[in-house]
C-alpha cells in the first residue's frame, strides 16, 4: 500500500512539472537553424592519394570544390584513441609547437 502511494506521489508531481522551464530544439536558435539546413559537399577524398603506413597512419587528400585541398591525416595511437590532423595543402599557415606534453606514441 506504500508503494503504490509512493508511486503516485511521483507521477502527479512530475504531471505537474513546469515544461517550460525545459528547454527543446524548438527553443534552442542554433538548433532550430541547423535541423533544417542541407548539407553540402564541399570536399571529396581523391582515393589515389590514399595511403596506409606500417606503423597504422592514413593520409588521403580532400579535393575541394572551391578554394584550397585538405590534406588529412589520420593517426591511430597506443591507448586505442585516434589523432586527426588536417591541414591546407597549399598554405604556408603558423603550426603551433610544443602545444602537446609531449608527442603520442603510435600504436604498433
């Protein structure tokens, strides 16, 4: 008999609850604009350009429609996590040093 008074204690609060105080994607600006938005292809994987090195790297070039290639580069390491690298093939683009501790080994 408790349980059951316990258990519809619960359900006419949460009937009671204030839903608007919640938010949706209806109420969210930049989730109402992505939902409806196409998506576009602006870059392609030239698969000559792909390649798979003994210690598990893959590189491929993004071919882009407009403006300058990608070249992306895809590194699989020791504790089963991945690094992404991309990069603009033509650009003479600051990299950043010693951003990391240190490098992360490669998975073998």
């Amino acid at each position: 008999m408790l349980r059951l008074v316990i258990l519809a204690t619960c359900l006419t609060l949460g009937h009671f609850a204030d839903h608007d105080t919640f938010k949706n994607c209806s109420r969210v600006e930049f989730c109402n604009t992505l939902r409806n938005r196409q998506p576009f292809d602006k870059y392609a994987v030239d698969p000559s350009t792909i390649t798979i090195d003994d210690n598990g790297s893959v590189k491929m070039t993004l071919k882009a429609k407009k403006g300058s290639d990608l070249q992306l580069e895809l590194l699989a390491l020791v504790d089963r996590t991945f690094r992404l690298r991309i990069k603009e093939t033509a650009s003479t683009r600051y990299e950043l040093h010693d951003v990391l501790v240190a490098e992360p080994q490669l998975a073998q």
